[in-house]
C-alpha cells in the first residue's frame, strides 16, 4: 500500500533543490552586480554581460536538458526497483555531452563576433561581448558535466549533495569575482570584465571536480564509461532531441527579446540584464519545488502510484503559488534597493524600474509553469513539453514581442510578450496533466 507524499518529503527535497538551482543565476547575477558598479565602462560591460549571458543561457539550457533525461530514466527504474539496470547510462550520458560541448568551443570560439552581431551588438558593446565570451567558453564542458551529475542525483533522489557543491560554486564566484574584477592594491591590477569571465570558469571547474568526488564517494553509479551502450540509450536520445527543440524554441523567445532591448539602446540592454537575471533567479527559487516535482513523480509513475501522483500534483500547485506570492512580495518591498545593487546608472535604473513590476506579478504565474515543466520532465513526456513550447512561442510570444514593438513599448512589450508566453505554457500542462492521471487513479 503507497504511503501519501507529505510536505516534509517534499521540502526535504525541494529545498536543497532550491539552493542548487540558483548557482547558475548568482554567478549571472554576481557578474552583473559587480561589474555594474564599476568604475570603468560599467554600463557597457554590464549590456555585453547581458549579452553574452543569453547565448549562454541558450547554450546550457540546450546541452543542460541531459539533466532532466538522465534523472526521469533513473527515478523510473528506481521507482520500479530495477535501478542497476540503467547504472551505465550516465556515464555514457556524460561522456557524449561533454565531446558535444568541445565541438560547439570549437564552432563558437572564432565566430564570437559574428555571433553576438545577430543580438545587435555594435562597437565597445560588442568588443567586450566577445572578450568575456571567449573566456567564460572554457567553463561550458565542466558546467555541462556538473548538471549531467546533478540528474543523476535527482533521479537518486538525492538533492542535498548538489546543494553542497552549488554552495561552494556560488560563494567561490562572488569571492573570485571581488578579487578579480577590482583587483588588489599593491598586489595586481584591476581585470574588469575578464576578471568576472575568469571568476566563473574557475568557480565552474571547482563544482565539476566536487560533482565527480561526491557521485564516486556517496553513490554506486561509475564515472567509467563502457560499451556496449545501455538499452535505455535510444529513448535518452530521443527526449534530448525533444527537449533540444523545445529549449530552441525556448530560446528563441530570450533570443528575440535581447535582440530588440539591444536595438532600443545601451541603457534599455543594461535594464534589461538586470531585469532578465531577477527574472532566472525566481524561476530557479521555484525550480526548487519543480524539482521535487520531477524527482517524486517519475519515481511514483515508475511505480504506477496514480494516485500519490495525483495528490503530488495538487500541493505542488499550492507550494508552487505561495512560494511565488512570497517572491513578488519581498521583489514590491525591495524595489529600490534591489535596481541600486547592479548599477548606479539613472537612466539605466530608470528603465528598470519601469518594468520590474511586471516579473514580479508573473512569479505566480511562472511557478505554475516551472513546476510542471518538471513534472512532466519527470514522467518522460518530453514530446509533449517539445509541443507546448513550440505553440507558446510561435504562436504567442513572438507575435506579442513583434506587435509591441511596433507600437514602441520597447521593455513593456517585451514583459508583456513574456507574461502570455507563461500562461500559454503553463496552461495546457496542468490541464493534460489531471485529464490523464485522474482517470489512472481512479483505475488503479
């Protein structure tokens, strides 16, 4: 007889989910904070950062999808008590990743320039994009290893390890980024923009190293890659290929958007940096409960415990509300405060404060979507997720960032686009999800 999922079991996962989750956003948000405030081309530093952070953002979530692959195959097998089966498919999930990311250093490294020119950066802009990119690059492969060794965790059920080494990351950057960006007196100069581009690759290389210790000390999986590859290759393959279209998709929207708050000029880019990067950070705060979500219910499903799934679902909706609530409440309390941390530009701060509001009335909205995303993520249904996305872009977003840009809202269209692009994604997830899986409970 299953025993009913409890907020503790949740939380217990969740939480150390929720501090991992935001490692990649600190070290985003650190760089752009530090560097905002510098005294050397601060604002054209901070829109390259802006920049250079959305192709990444591209990069990783495109490659980073072996994350939720990796973990919906692990939790299944473990939920179904045949766990040793799929035991070889990390490590073989990892090893192709990785030559994936060396190929696209490879392809990226000299066309930098050429790159960035299609988000409209011009001049300083775009030098500075290209220095801080082809340094941050070198990180991309051990990044991208970390998040392959996080799912392998997930699918574990373990989020407390990768909290640990999130940890160390994040203050690891901040401490990096103090020294370097701004130097020392009297020991070495002041490295600016290249100083933050250092700071995270180094910070990068450190958690790919703490992931490798943790995943051979605390678990069975190997880090040995052997042949022939595992059964349960082909159907990897498949929801990366998904979830690769899907995060096109996905960055099509961010693509867009950066496109046109770099056409509108240096201080509405800058804004919008500092916008966007608050923005990942709630998403990855709630992608803590999202993660509990992929974890438990591939697991349950793995199982065939409908009805767990089902009761799983329905206080996740509530966590995943209030948890929102309570970002939108402390962003409204902190306004000020929150703009003045990243730049001490007025006409920068300006534009932001124009359209913070906005990301913080969707953070309910948002927690909704993220959460399902991994829910569904968990159960393996990538195809659906693939379609989804496919249907809020095209269909919603990119027409709204296109009609509000005509009518010269410039950062207020692309919120709003933003905003719609949310509740058509999280909609159709929450309604396919009950219609599917009340009537296996009631069954069951």
């Amino acid at each position: 007889m299953s025993t009913s999922i409890t907020l503790k079991q949740i939380n217990k996962l969740a939480i150390p989910a929720l501090i991992a989750g935001v490692a990649e956003p600190i070290l985003s948000l650190t760089d752009a904070a530090i560097i905002g405030n510098m005294d050397y081309e601060a604002t054209t530093s901070l829109a390259a950062v802006g920049i250079v952070g959305t192709f990444f953002s591209m990069l990783i979530w495109v490659l980073g999808q072996t994350r939720s692959a990796i973990s919906s195959i692990v939790s299944q097998y473990l939920g179904a008590n045949q766990l040793e089966a799929v035991k070889d498919l990390p490590a073989q999930a990892i090893f192709i990743i990785t030559i994936l990311s060396l190929i696209i250093i490879g392809v990226t490294y000299p066309l930098a320039a050429s790159i960035f020119k299609l988000y409209n950066a011009a001049g300083p802009i775009l030098d500075f994009s290209v220095t801080y990119y082809q340094i941050r690059v070198f990180g991309f492969p051990f990044t991208l290893f970390t998040i392959a060794v996080f799912g392998t965790f997930r699918g574990l059920q373990n989020t407390y390890h990768p909290m640990l080494i999130a940890i160390v990351g994040a203050v690891l950057n901040i401490a990096l980024d103090m020294v370097l960006v701004y130097g020392i007196d009297g020991l070495f100069p002041a490295m600016h923009i290249k100083g933050a581009a250092y700071a995270s690759v180094f910070a990068q290389v450190v958690m790919a190293l703490l992931s490798a210790f943790y995943l051979r000390r605390k678990t069975d999986i190997p880090l040995l890659v052997k042949l022939p590859f595992n059964s349960e290759m082909k159907r990897f393959v498949f929801m990366i290929a998904n979830l690769f279209i899907r995060t096109l998709a996905l960055n099509l929207a961010l693509y867009l958007a950066t496109s046109f708050a770099t056409k509108y000029g240096e201080n509405y880019i800058a804004a919008y940096t500092i916008a966007i990067n608050l923005w990942f950070l709630g998403a990855f705060l709630i992608d803590g409960y999202a993660g509990a979500g992929n974890i438990l219910s591939g697991k349950l499903f793995g199982a065939k415990d409908y009805k767990n799934l089902i009761e799983l679902s329905n206080k996740l909706i509530k966590y995943g509300i209030v948890v929102g609530v309570l970002i939108a409440t402390i962003g409204a309390v902190f306004y000020y405060p929150i703009g003045r941390i990243f730049s001490n530009d007025k006409a920068v701060l300006s534009e932001f404060y124009k359209v913070f509001w906005i990301i913080l009335a969707m953070q309910p909205l948002c927690a909704l979507a993220f959460i399902f995303d991994g829910v569904f993520k968990g159960l393996g249904k990538m195809k659906y997720l693939r379609n989804v996305l496919l249907f809020s872009t095209l269909a919603v977003f990119v027409p709204i960032v296109f009609w509000t840009d005509h009518l010269d809202y410039k950062l207020y269209g692309i919120f709003i686009a933003f905003t719609f692009w949310m509740i058509a994604r999280g909609l159709p997830l929450i309604i396919n999800f009950r219609k599917t899986f009340i009537s296996l409970a009631k069954n069951a």
